[in-house]
C-alpha cells in the first residue's frame, strides 16, 4: 500500500492567518478612505475648473456673455451642481429656450462650496465676456472677481478668479496667505 498522509490547517494556524487578516485590514480601510475622500475633493475641484474654463472658451468663441450659475432654484449653493448656459434675458438664472452649453450634477456628500466675489450678487454666478474676462452679468466691462473654496473635512481647494478671467487652484494649508479662501 502506498501511504499518502493529507495534511489540512489546524484550526489555531486558521484563527491566526483570519487575526492577522483582520489587523492588516483594520490599518488599511480608514487610510483607504483618506485616499477616496482626496480624490472625491479633486475630481470636484476639477469638475469645477472645467466648467469655468468652458465658460470663458464659449464667451470668446460666441462673442458675447456666457454664465455659470449653481443649478440650485434659489441660486445659492454650488453643491447641487451648476450650469453652463447663454442668458438671453439677463436674469442670471437657466430659462426654458435658453441654450444650455454644460450640466453638472450634485457633488459627493461630504464637499461644500462657498463662494466670494467682489460684487455679491444673488444668484451666485460668474460671467465671462467676450474678451475672455470675468465680468459683472448686467455689464460685460465691469470686471468681477472671487474665489470658490470647496471644503472638505480638514481639506479645502480655493478657485481663485482674477481680474482678467484667469483660474488658479491652491491649497491654504500649503499655499498660506496667498490663498486665503471664501469663508475668510
């Protein structure tokens, strides 16, 4: 006869291999979520900056005003979304007939948005000209400036608008003074 012995784990090698599974699980889950809550908060920052430089192309190549409005009905918060769109009547906010250019959806749970300009206005937006220049919605030759600043957790990104249109993204907590955020 030909002796072949099986050989199977005892039960104390599986409870130690399920131990140390459950300990190397326990260090990667929380750095994990660190790692899906940055990303989220880039994609946003990002997903914003798009639309912004979209607007400012469309107003160049269409000659004329283009807007960027949070798709909240009151105007408000930027967290529900926003809009790309031509404002033929100059209300500031997307009407029926009204050629939509880009929609974004919610963001992420978790992300807010506050928005500076120096001319509040309500609802919140922001125009370019066609020059390609920031501008006021009800006159294309007074210059409007501001920051987004989309805040998650401990992290926040500031969307910072100049005077002639153009987008920079920083970080306060690398970046200091020369990003001081909309909720400064």
């Amino acid at each position: 006869m030909s002796g072949s012995t099986r050989r199977g784990y005892s039960l104390t090698e599986l409870l130690i291999v399920l131990g140390l599974a459950g300990i190397l699980l326990a260090v990667a889950v929380p750095s994990y979520v660190g790692v899906l809550r940055r990303q989220q908060l880039r994609i946003a920052v990002n997903d914003l900056v798009a639309a912004i430089n979209l607007t400012r192309s469309h107003a160049v190549a269409r000659g004329g005003k283009v807007l960027l409005v949070p798709l909240d009905p009151s105007g408000s918060s930027w967290r529900e979304g926003w809009v790309v769109f031509v404002d033929e009547n100059n209300n500031r906010r997307p009407d029926a007939g009204e050629l939509l250019l880009f929609q974004h959806g919610p963001l992420e749970e978790g992300i807010s948005v506050a928005s500076v300009f120096s001319s509040s206005a309500t609802p919140a937006y922001l125009a370019y000209n066609s020059a390609g220049r920031a501008c006021s919605a009800g006159n294309s030759l007074a210059a409007r400036w501001g920051t987004l600043s989309l805040v998650q957790g401990d992290s926040t990104r500031n969307i910072k608008i100049n005077m002639l249109g153009r987008v920079r993204v920083c970080d306060p907590a690398v970046d200091g003074a020369s990003c001081s955020s909309a909720t400064d």
